[in-house]
C-alpha cells in the first residue's frame, strides 16, 4: 500500500471504491460488496467520512442535456505575483459558476481555470465580462476541448 493512507486497510480502500462508483449504493449493498455487516460497514464509512476521507456526495450531471456542452480551460497569467494579487484573484473566481476548476500550477503561467460554456458566443462573452476582468490578469490561452477523451472523478486506491 504505497502511498495511499497507510492508516487504511483493503476494507476501507473497498469501501471508498464501491462509494466513488455509487455514491447512493445502500449500507446492506455496501456491507455485501465488502463482505462484512451492514453496522460494521456504517461504523467504518462514518469514520472514513469523519477522518476526511470521504469530502461529501453529489449527483454527476449531464452538460450537454443541460446546455453546458461546451468545455474549456484556459491558462491565465497574472500581472504581478505579490500574496495580494493571488488572493484577489482566487476570492475573484469563486463568485462565478461558469469556472468549475482553478488550479494555480508551477511552470509558464500561474493558474488553469476549468470552465463549462453553452457555446464558443457564451465562452467570448463570459471571457469579456468576466474572464479579462478578473483581478490581476495580464494574459490568457484558451483551450477549447473537441473531444473529451476521459472524464472521471474518480481516485486511483489500488495500483
């Protein structure tokens, strides 16, 4: 178990498994999944939720069927690199529904946003009104995504 939590035995990586496949399974489909009882498997999915392991549940939606089919990242560079300009942009970005992602990153720019648009019109407006607005930016990329190849959520626990 290399670098995975060495506090967690094969019951509770099955466990987070089985929850990262279905998050709504039943604790008696669970307890059967990992061979163990269904107040044995309760205790232990409480604890692993308690101890952080588990952040929270929530439905995976369809972005096309809600007009969000569009997907886009975008390298952004700021202007200056002070604590101030980092924490203006970062409260910036978390006000607007459209960047699901912001990741600040090593290398030749300081953040990859990952954002969800109707269409390339919605993605020229939003980078308008909000994207070249944002506190900071001096220079942006835009990634606009044709195919998407793999999208999970999903953590590797076993190699």
């Amino acid at each position: 178990m290399d670098s995975i939590a060495a506090d967690l035995d094969r019951i509770d990586l099955k466990i987070l498994e089985v929850l990262q496949a279905d998050g709504r399974i039943s604790n008696l489909k669970l307890a059967e999944a990992v061979a163990l009882s269904p107040t044995a498997v309760l205790a232990r999915v409480q604890r692993l939720t308690r101890e952080g392991y588990v952040v929270g549940y929530e439905a995976r939606l369809d972005p096309v069927k809600l007009g969000l089919g569009m997907l886009v990242f975008v390298e952004v560079l700021l202007d200056r690199t002070t604590p101030n300009v980092f924490d203006a942009f970062k409260a910036a970005v978390q006000v607007h529904p459209q960047i699901l992602e912001c990741h600040m990153v090593a290398g030749g720019f300081d953040y990859l946003l990952k954002t969800r648009m109707a269409d390339m019109q919605a993605y020229r407006d939003f980078a308008g009104t909000v994207l070249w607005q944002l506190p900071g930016v001096r220079e942006t990329r835009t990634y606009a995504v044709m195919e998407e190849v793999k999208d999970t959520t999903r953590l590797p626990l076993r190699n």
